[in-house]
C-alpha cells in the first residue's frame, strides 16, 4: 500500500512537472511569435474587394509583425473551402483566416452538412471592416422611394424581382430579410458575380438588387440606378442624400456585410491577444481610413469578446430567418 502511494505521488509529480514543462515551453513560444511565415487565407477567388482588403491587412500586418505574411487564395464554396482549410492547421497563430458573414455564421445557422463549426473549432481575434448595402432599382422603374417601392411588390407579388451574386451571398441574404421584414414576395435572381447581376438591373432585366456602396456609386450617380435606402441604422456619411431603410418604413431594418479575423481554436490566448491589438492599430490608423474610404467600407476594430459575441448573434439571427420563411442554404 505504502509502496502504492509512492508510485501515485510520484506520477503526479512528474506529471505535474511536465505541465508545468509544457506551460513554460508554451509561453515561451508565445513570446517569440512569430517564427516563421504567417499565412493570411483569403476564402475567395482573387480580385474583388474582399482580396484587395486581405492583401492590404496583410501587407501591414507583416510590417507590425517583421515577418512574412503570405496571402492564400483559398476560394470555392462561398468560403468554406478556405474556413475548412485553416480549421485543421495547427493552433500556433501562424495561419490565419480572413472571414466574413457567409461562411462565419450564414452557413452555421442555414446549410446542411457543413464540415466546421465557427465556435468549436476558430478563436474570434477581431472584426476589421463592415460594409453598408443599399437597396437600388432600375432608373425606368415607376418608383421614387421606398414605401412607392414595396407597394408596387404588393401589388404584384413573385413579379418584382432582386439580384444577387449567388444563393448565400450577402445580396441575397438583405434580400430575404427584407422581404420578410417588409412583407413582399420577391423573386430572387442569382448570378456568377455581383458585376454581372448589376448589369442586368441596369439594362431592366431585373427590378432591383442589394449592393454595396463602392459598387453601385457611379452608376447612382449617373443616374442609371436609382438607390431605395441604405440598412444602417444611422445615414452613411458617404451618402448622406440616401435614407435609411428604417426611414424609408421598414421598422427597425438593419443590414451589413462585415470581415473579421480568426485563428484555429486553441491558439495561445497571448498570441490571440497580439494579433488582436495589432489590427486593432492598423485598421485604427488614419492611412487605412483613406484606403477604406475609396472601397466604400467603414473601420470595424474590435477584439475578441465583441466578435465572438457577433458571430453568435449573427448565427441566431440567420436561424430565425430560416424558421420564420423555410429559407435554406445547401
């Protein structure tokens, strides 16, 4: 018995000792990051302004870090193929993933048979940028303003129609709120691509889509589209002549598309909080405002807490959609 016990306290010991190894090897490592080159996934094809935003974080990120970060394409899948990509690699901050509301959380709350869970499987470092959508339709069609606009789909409902970039896509998403918010029957028109779904509701082949301010500006201003309402909450400085959807009649209406960070679940918390801190300042910092500007997206920098807390408010949101009109990604 005596011996028993020796053997126990000895294991636990020894245990205990190699705990304690580990933790220290672990903060160690911590303190040296990085110590090789990061690898910055973008889950989209190139070009477009989710890879022009990646590349621009990543080439200040590399300055504040002194190491190389490579940028990797990773598209297909409306960004799962990338997310699944990043979920497997190891937890030591030297992959990271530049995410956004579609395979973050839309895909969470509405596909089938998704390979990864944002939860259990990613650490939230921080949200980057968010981007307003407007509601624009055709020039020709018979409608100054809102409230003209969804009495005119009452009228004819499953006859007015919106585009989008593909089922999924942000478009289609402010898409299906809106019509269950505003109580209108839209038919949905996806296509390849959100220029190619802008050139149809320029040429009259379709009603009206959701798009992003730096993509339907010139043609705003040339008056080939016309814009409805803006889903802020407040107007957007860019466009202060736009109202919001809420003003237009649509209570409470808020829609934005956003970009945030995040690594592989079980990263070093101080690695966490590093990478977190150093976004935080360069998205903070004025030069990126200007760049932002020109893209028509807003600074979004806050940390960990607050985008884990988004991604599970944007999770319920999408599922009461789903129950509340049977929509479904698949």
């Amino acid at each position: 018995m005596k011996f028993l016990t020796r053997s126990i306290a000895t294991a636990l010991f020894a245990g205990t000792l190699f705990a304690g190894t580990a933790t220290a090897q672990g903060a160690a490592s911590s303190a040296q990051y990085p110590t090789k080159p990061v690898h910055f996934v973008v889950p989209v094809a190139p070009g477009g302004l989710t890879d022009q935003l990646g590349r621009a974080l990543a080439e200040r990120l590399q300055e504040r870090l002194g190491q190389t970060v490579v940028v990797e394409n990773k598209g297909g899948a409306g960004g799962v193929v990338g997310t699944v990509a990043v979920a497997s690699a190891p937890a030591d901050g030297h992959t990271l993933l530049m995410t956004f509301l579609g395979p973050a959380a839309v895909r969470q709350a509405l596909g089938s048979n998704v390979p990864y869970d944002t939860l259990r499987d990613f650490t939230a470092v921080s949200t980057v940028a968010k981007f307003p959508m407007l509601l624009v339709v055709n020039s020709d069609l018979p409608v100054k303003n809102l409230a003209e606009f969804i009495e005119l789909a009452k009228s004819k409902p499953g006859e007015l129609s919106y585009a989008s970039a593909g089922v999924g896509s942000t478009a289609n998403l402010a898409g299906e709120l809106f019509g269950r918010d505003a109580g209108v029957d839209l038919l949905h028109t996806p296509y390849k691509g959100e220029a190619a779904s802008m050139m149809d509701v320029v040429a009259g082949r379709v009603s009206s889509a959701w798009m992003s301010w730096s993509v339907v500006k010139p043609q705003i201003e040339q008056g080939k589209l016309r814009a409805l309402g803006i889903a802020n909450k407040e107007r957007h400085s860019g466009a202060p002549d736009i109202p919001t959807i809420a003003e237009g009649g649509v209570k409470d209406f808020e829609f934005a598309g956003w970009y945030g960070i995040l690594v592989p679940k079980g990263t070093p918390e101080t690695i966490v909080e590093r990478l977190s801190k150093e976004f935080e300042s360069i998205v903070n910092d004025p030069e990126i405002a200007g760049v932002f500007a020109g893209w028509g997206i807003d600074q979004y920098a806050h940390g960990h807490e607050h985008f884990e807390q988004l991604i599970k408010d944007e999770i319920q949101k999408w599922r009461q959609l789903g129950a509340d009109t049977g929509f479904k990604i698949d």
